[in-house]
C-alpha cells in the first residue's frame, strides 16, 4: 500500500494528518497495521517539532512583496472536495483520490462545506474497530503460520515415508538378488557333482569291462644256463585301494583308476558324507599335505598305487 492510501485509511479512522504522515515515517510505511499499533501506543505524546518549517507572513510569500487590497467581492474559497456520486467530502485531493480508487467513483467537484473531524464517540468507535481489526489481523497471521506448520509437517512425514518405502525396496530387491544368486550357485554346485558322479560310474564301469576281458599274462620259462638269471617284468596296475579316515574318526574305503584325479577321491567323499565345507587331504608316512594343484594330478602320480591312507584335514 503507498503511502497516500496508508495517509487516507488513518485519517479516516480519526487520526490527525500531521501524526499519521509521522506515524507512517516512523514505521517506514511497512502496513497499516504498523503504523495503527504506533499511534495507539504514543497517542498521548506531542509530535517533535520541525526545524526547517519558514513561517510567513498571512497574505505573503517569499521573496514576493505585497499585494495591494483588492477593492472586489471575494470568491467563495474551497474548503473540500465532494464526491457527487456518493456525497462524501475529501479534505484534499489525495484523499480524493484514494476515495475513487476505492469506489470507482469518478465524478468530483469543490465544495465550501468544512468536512467536520470526528467527534470524541466517533473517534473511540473508530478506535474499537481499529483494535478489533488489529486483532483479526494477528489472528489470521497466527493461524496462517500454524497452518504453514502443519503442511511443512505433512510434506516432512510424507517425505520420511517414501524414503523408507523406497530403502525397503531396495533392500527387497538386494535380498531378491542374494537368494537368487544362492539358487544359481547350489544348481552349479549339484550339475558338478552330477557330472562328477556319472564320470566315477562311467569309469567303474569301464574298469570292470577291461578286467573281465584282460588275458592272463603268459608264464616267464626257465632257461638252462644257470648263469643267467630270469629278470621279472615290472608291474602296472590299472586300479588303487584308497582308505580315507574323515575327521570323526570313522573310514571310507574305495577303489579308484589309477589315472583319475585326486579330486574324484574329494568328490567321493563328499558324496558318502554330504560334507559341503572346503576340506583337505595328506598322507601319514611319508606325510605330504596335498595342495591344489596336487587335486588335478592323476593317483599314480602322486604315488597312490597300488593303495594308500588318506587323511582328512581342514582346508588350507
């Protein structure tokens, strides 16, 4: 609001021109309000008095000398403005003025007549409604912050709620992936003991067919030189008796190819018990902790022909 229209509603509700315009200074013109609240509040107090006001002379102006008596009739003086659509009088042109802004009255002429000031009933009335409306105005104020208080409250708790929703997701979905990963791994894990399962009876099986068709060796002759001695040949086996002793104390006793791997020994024993944790194996005398390279080398070379005791260990 300017502060003509700030000049007007004051002087309307009963306050003089001189201390409306100083109440409008003092508060910078921040509202109505502001400057209402001041005048009740210094009311009572004169206003400080101006150093830069010239006084002059009644019926001259600076600088100018004066003029002689004029021998005609005066002219009736303007003492107000009058709205003619309405009646009110204005005391001067930018109460004039806000009065048609806020009426949209537009036809305006000078009258003589003296807008009178408010009696003392019309100005403590004034001064009802000024308090009532001041009070209104805190209580709109209040209640427009506690309901800016409650929305921030709301948009704060709906915020915490998606965000929670949204980490559950997340961990849903994680979890979603672990388990899914588990089910891969397990198949994985069972496909290859499978495989390894039907290699050992594959092998069984050929093992048992070659020995039922392998053909006595033939019986080495004595020569009649008895300075020659008969060198007997060296013999292959093609199979290895393999006792294992697990960790409880308890034995497993196999027979194997003598080319398998040392690893199809570890998948055996983990068929027999269902031992799923990382294990190891060694040999007592000599004693040789195998590593994981020796799991892919063949028995025979690792010297487990024609049998051996294997010892279960943890794993390395």
């Amino acid at each position: 609001m300017s502060n003509a229209e700030t000049l007007i509603t004051l002087i309307d509700m009963g306050f003089s021109k001189d201390k409306a315009e100083y109440a409008i200074k003092v508060t910078n013109n921040q509202s109505v309000e502001a400057a209402m609240e001041w005048l009740l509040a210094h009311g009572d107090e004169e206003l400080p008095k101006s150093t830069n006001v010239q006084e002059e002379q009644p019926g001259t102006s600076t600088g100018e000398t004066a003029s002689a008596p004029s021998t005609s009739t005066p002219a009736p003086t303007a003492k107000s403005l009058k709205c003619d659509d309405c009646g009110k009088l204005c005391k001067d042109q930018s109460e004039l003025e806000f009065h048609a802004a806020k009426t949209g009255h537009s036809n305006f002429s000078e009258s003589t007549e003296e807008k009178k000031p408010l009696t003392q009933e019309e100005k403590d009335a004034q001064l009802v409604i000024l308090e009532q409306r001041l009070k209104e105005k805190r209580r709109e104020r209040q209640d427009r912050e506690v309901a800016d208080a409650l929305e921030r409250e709301k948009n704060r708790i709906k915020s915490g709620k998606e965000m929670a929703e949204a980490r559950r997701r997340m961990e849903e979905m994680e979890m979603k992936k672990i388990v899914d990963q588990r089910k891969r791994d397990k198949a994985e894990e069972k496909a290859a003991r499978d495989r390894v399962r039907a290699q050992i009876e594959a092998d069984k099986a050929a093992r048992k067919a070659r020995d039922e068709k392998q053909p006595e060796l033939p019986k080495v002759s004595s020569t009649t030189n008895a300075t020659t001695t008969a060198k007997t040949p060296t013999k292959e086996y093609s199979q290895t008796r393999i006792q294992i002793r697990l960790q409880d104390g308890s034995t497993l006793t196999e027979t194997f190819n003598v080319k398998e791997q040392l690893s199809a020994v570890r998948v055996f024993i983990q068929m027999k018990t269902n031992i799923e944790d990382a294990f190891g194996l060694m040999t007592t005398f000599p004693r040789k902790v195998f590593n994981s390279e020796d799991f892919e080398k063949p028995l025979d070379v690792l010297g487990l022909v024609p049998s051996a005791v294997l010892t279960m260990t943890k794993a390395i």
